[in-house]
C-alpha cells in the first residue's frame, strides 16, 4: 500500500471514529420527544435567572431595550396554559406536513410513487442517483416546505430499490433540501421575502436604498453545483460506506422491492401522470393572466410571499398527488371502491403518530423560546461582538456567516433570524463599503449550512422518523452524525465560493452589487 493510501485510510478512520463518538453521545440523549420537553424547562428557568439583570442592546423590532421575560411569572404561566392548544394548532410544520402526507399518502399506497420509481431507477444509472436526488431536493425549494415531506422520503425509497443504504439517501436529500437551502436556479417565494427585510435594514442608514427581489438569484444558481458536488462526493465516499455495518431492520413488508412493472401499472401510471400534468397546465392557464385571483394583490408577481399561489402550495402538493394517486389506483386495480382512498388517508396518518406527539413539545419548546427572548438577546450580543472587532469585509463576512451559522443552531426561521439581525448587519456593513445583496448572500449561507445539524429544526424530527422505517435505533446522534460533514462541508466551501465569487465579479443577481455605495 502506498503511502498515500495509508494516509487517506487513516484519515478516513479517523473522520469515521470522530463521527461515531457524535453517534453514540447524541444517541444517548432523550427520545425527541422528552428533549424538547427538557428544553422548555431549562427555556423557563434561564428565563427567570436572567429576567433578573438589564440589558443595554436594542431589540430593532421595538427601537428600546432589550427585557428577558420570566416566564415563571404566574401570568406567563397562566398564559402559556391558556395558549397551549392554539400552539399546538398553529405550529406551522404540523399541518404543512398533515395535509402533503394525506395527498402523497394515497399516492404512496395506490402505487403511484412505487411504480414512478421503479422506472425511473429503469432509466437513471445507479451512478448518478445521488447528484439527481441531491438536484431535485435543491429544486424543491420552489415549493416551500415539500422537499421535508416528499423528497427527503423517497431519497431513502429510490436508495433502498436501488440496493444502496437508505440511510444515505434520506442524509443525501437532506443535505440538498436543507443544508443547500439557498441554492436554487429556481427564483422562490423566500428570494422576495428575505430582500423585503435586506432593503428595510438597509433603509435605516439610507432610505433611498431598493433592492431588487432576486438579487441573490446569480449566487444561489452557480450554488447549485457546489451543494450537487460535494453532497454527492460526501454521500459516495464518506457517507454510505460508513453505513455498510448499519443493519437495515425495519418492516420488509412496508419497503419498497425491486420488480418488474406490469402492463396494468405501467397504464396506471402513465395515466396518473397525464392527469398530474393536466392538473399543471390548469394552473398555470390560471396564474398566467396579469389579473389572476392567484397573483400578489397589490404588484400582480407570482414568486411573492403575499402570492396566494405562493401560500397555497402545500394544497396544491395534496392535490397533484391525490388525484393521480386515485387514477392509478382505480386503474391498477390497487383501489376497488372510496373506501380504499380513505383507508390509504387513514394508514398515512397513523405513519405521522410519533411526529405528532414530537411536534407537541417542539411548539411549545420554541413558543417559550420566541416569548422569553433569549435568542433575540443571544443574537444581537453576537453581532455586537463582531462589529465591535472591526475586521477588514472578507473577514467580516465569514465571520457573520459563522455567526449566522451558530445562531441557526437556536433560532431555525430564515425569515425570523434576518429580520432580528440584519437591521445590525446591513447597516454595518454598509459603513464597511459592502452592499446589502452581498450582506445577504452571507446570511444565506450560514443560513443554509447548520440546518442539518440542529435538532431544533422543526422539521429534524420527522428526518428521524423517516431513518427509523428502516433503522429502527436510529436516534438523533445518528442523524446528526451522518449529517455533521455535510454541515462542515458546506460551510467551509460554500463560504470560500462566496468569496472567489465575490472576486471574480460574477453578478450577485438583477439588479445587484457588492460595494455600497455602488
């Protein structure tokens, strides 16, 4: 053996040993569940301790001091009692995921996805099954929150028929729908939603400032590569080896398997897929028209958050699956009466029963989190503390995208964490002569590259449900472990393209520049 080969066998045994320790120390913590009760414990008690002293930063979302709130005061209490079911009601991933999974439900269990994979794997080479999957995940941005509740799934499906760990499949899609989450050559609605909230930081050093809704679009789309490159080198070469000793243990009956598709369903499905593309045509017809009941009220755009078409995609997911899914089930024959629809709805649901009582305590653990206002305080002291360290820009911006990064690991909402720090960074950096799409495009990836590693991502327990169909033990140390490289990855190279970026002076997006004043 060479001693290049020693050297990279080492390394390899070394990064395998590290990621094992991460596996066995996280899996050592409490069922999720029990955690994210723990934490709303420790949330009301770190309340109570610092509601004790002041503070002298300034919430931008008030203008005045900054006030922890006690939240074993008896009114918080008496409140947190009288809200806990509109908590639990209005925790968005709940019924984002509810009513994707009625629709994919009966797509599922008609047949319709099963037979969709068989012959995609007929056509795609084993090979390049993890860049698609990893392209797709990037893709599915455009609809919001889908990639949680349909990619990621049949990232450990397509892997699984394909005779490759499932495991690396689901940790393959994770890594493009979350860790890569602002690479899209896709414009989406969060383009528009994070520049509304860059231009009004901007705004309060220079009110004539406007920003043009995809001036991060260049950036994300050439980040599209990065993200398909190095996930795939990642989920070939580091990650699906280390998985080989990973017993697969979960129910064979419930898993997909390899078989040839029949006539009959080859019919259902082509007829299931006629009547999706049907569906799409429609709605495009009716979104085309500048008066369309589903544009933006007041600027008739389509990509705006304000968009109706925008608010309604989880339905829309429902609906372009559960309709192909009932034609292919009446047509294979998997579906003989109504009943067979709603049993398929039911049997779904019944899958989502752990993930409920996971949300419980995530809604009421972030609620107390958001009510306290620790995070708004730990977010601000940390950016305090960079501006105060007064870097030269290149250093100053991978500074904010490490910071970004860890307050990630607390405070999840893209949108919730800008609009608490960018009225401090976008100004700042302004002074230090680089521009708000430039300060944006730094946030974004911090954004991006620790989602996959924080158990307080809404949607990071229902990862774990779906690792658990096919590795019963597997826990959150498990999760985090398998996607801890792809979290340092992306940070690491994501901040490095960024900057090479920035140097060769490709175009941010429309409109767009890196210096300020331009």
């Amino acid at each position: 053996m060479s001693a290049d080969n020693k050297a990279t066998d080492t390394q390899t045994g070394l990064l395998n040993r590290l990621l094992n320790k991460v596996e066995v120390i996280g899996n050592k913590l409490p069922d999720p569940a029990v955690m994210f009760a723990g934490l709303l414990v420790i949330i009301w008690v770190l309340s109570l301790i610092f509601s004790q002293f002041t503070y002298t930063e300034i919430d931008p979302r008030t203008g005045v001091e900054i006030t922890v709130n006690n939240l074993l005061a008896p009114t918080a209490m008496a409140n947190f009692l009288a809200t806990m079911v509109n908590t639990f009601m209005y925790f968005a991933p709940l019924g984002v995921v509810l009513v994707a999974m009625l629709g994919i439900g009966v797509a599922e269990r008609s047949g319709f996805i099963n037979v969709g994979i068989k012959l995609l794997l007929n056509t795609t080479p084993k090979a390049m099954l993890t860049p698609m999957l990893i392209l797709v995940a990037i893709v599915s941005h455009t609809a919001v929150d889908a990639g949680y509740v349909l990619v990621i799934p049949l990232g450990g499906v397509i892997f699984y028929a394909a005779g490759r760990h499932p495991l690396a499949g689901i940790a393959a899609a994770f890594a493009g729908v979350s860790g890569g989450f602002s690479a899209n050559f896709v414009p989406s609605a969060i383009d528009p939603l994070l520049q509304g909230i860059t231009q009004t930081a901007a705004q309060m050093h220079n009110p004539d400032v406007m920003l043009n809704p995809l001036n991060n679009w260049g950036f994300t789309a050439a980040s599209c590569l990065l993200v398909v490159l190095v996930g795939w080198y990642l989920t070939d070469k580091i990650i699906e080896p280390r998985l080989k000793g990973t017993e697969i243990d979960g129910d064979s009956d419930a898993m997909p398997q390899i078989e040839e598709v029949s006539p009959r369903d080859r019919k259902a499905f082509y007829s299931a897929v006629v009547t999706m593309l049907l569906g799409v045509i429609i709605l495009f017809a009716v979104t085309i028209p500048e008066g369309s009941a589903l544009r933006d009220p007041e600027t008739a755009a389509i990509a705006s958050f304000n968009a109706p078409l925008m608010q309604s995609i989880v339905p829309l997911i429902f609906l372009l699956f559960w309709v192909p899914g009932i034609v292919h089930g009446y047509v294979s024959g998997n579906f003989k009466e109504s009943r067979d629809v709603i049993s398929a709805m039911t049997k779904s649901m019944e899958g989502m029963a752990y993930y409920m009582v996971m949300a419980f305590f995530c809604a009421l653990f972030i609620k107390a989190f958001g009510d306290s206002n620790l995070g708004i305080l730990l977010s601000i002291k940390g950016a305090n503390l960079l501006q105060a360290m007064a870097l030269p820009g290149g250093v100053t911006l991978v500074g904010i995208i490490f910071l970004v990064a860890f307050i990630n690991l607390f405070v999840g909402s893209a949108s919730a964490k800008w609009m608490l720090i960018a009225p401090i960074f976008v100004p700042m950096l302004m002074q230090l002569g680089l521009s708000p799409d430039l300060t944006q495009a730094a946030y974004r990836v911090g954004d991006s590259a620790s989602n996959i590693i924080t158990p307080l991502l809404p949607y990071f327990p229902l990862v774990v449900v779906y690792c658990q169909r096919y590795v019963k033990g597997t826990g959150i140390g498990t999760l985090v472990s398998l996607m801890l490289p792809y979290s340092v990855a992306l940070l690491v190279l994501w901040s490095a393209f960024l900057l090479i970026y920035w140097g060769i002076g490709l175009p941010l997006g429309l409109q767009s520049s890196y210096s300020y004043p331009a």
